[in-house]
C-alpha cells in the first residue's frame, strides 16, 4: 500500500497529554493493519519527543504541533515547538559513568531518539525546535 494517512494535532501542556498523540498513532497502525509490536518503539519516540518539546520550550503556555505520516513501510513522527531553541551542537554527549555516579541522571532525550530511530533529523532555532522521526515498519 503506497497510500499515506497522516493525523495532525496541537497539544496543549496537561498532565499526560502525550498519550493522546499515542493513542491517535496507534489507531492509525490499527486501521493500517500494522502489528502492535511494529509500532512500540514508537511509543517512546512520541513521548520523549513530546516531553522534552513542553519541558525545554522555555514558554509559559507552550504548545507543541505532533504530525504522524503512516504507511505500511515506514511511519514519520514531526514534533515542533514553538519555544526559543537551542544549539544542538551545544548538548553535551551523555556519559553513562558519570551519570550512574550523578544525582542528575537525565538528559538522554536525544540520544533515545537518535538510536531508536531508523532517521532522525532535528533543526534548531529562535522560533522554537524540529524534529522528524523516521521508523521503518518492515
């Protein structure tokens, strides 16, 4: 099947909010007829993804856009905020010795979803952060 679906949302920062992205996500692997485990990964690409677009935002009310694209071969999830931005290349390569030895154990957002990833792009700015997430589903 050559055909895409796509959803397309605006979340409002609530409590648990991300789980509504997931849930519109799986309804669409469900109606594509793409097995659960093809599309599990993805849960933690969406959630990381929309957490760290509320959290690093640097906004008051912040609102992150979250796009799915679907078909049975691959799956593109877009997260953009709209907060101040940053460098990437100024984020420090987490180390796991020093984290284990750290009360700060956070700061491997990035790092997940570049690894989880089968594409990973992120573009950076003063209008707020990018980033589009491409998993293979085959």
């Amino acid at each position: 099947m050559e055909e895409n679906i796509k959803l397309k949302m605006t979340l409002p920062k609530i409590a648990d909010i991300e789980l509504v992205a997931i849930e519109g996500m799986d309804r669409m692997a469900k109606y594509m007829g793409i097995p659960d485990d093809k599309i599990g990964e993805a849960h933690v690409l969406v959630t990381e993804a929309v957490i760290n677009a509320f959290e690093h935002s640097g906004q008051k009310k912040p609102i992150v856009r979250v796009e799915f694209t679907m078909n049975l071969e691959k799956l593109i999830i877009f997260v953009r905020d709209y907060g101040k931005g940053f460098n990437p290349e100024n984020v420090e390569e987490p180390d796991i010795k020093k984290k284990l030895g750290s009360s700060h154990k956070r700061g491997w957002g990035l790092k997940l979803m570049e690894s989880m990833s089968d594409d990973f792009q992120l573009e950076s700015d003063e209008n707020g952060t990018k980033i589009t997430i491409t998993k293979n589903l085959q």
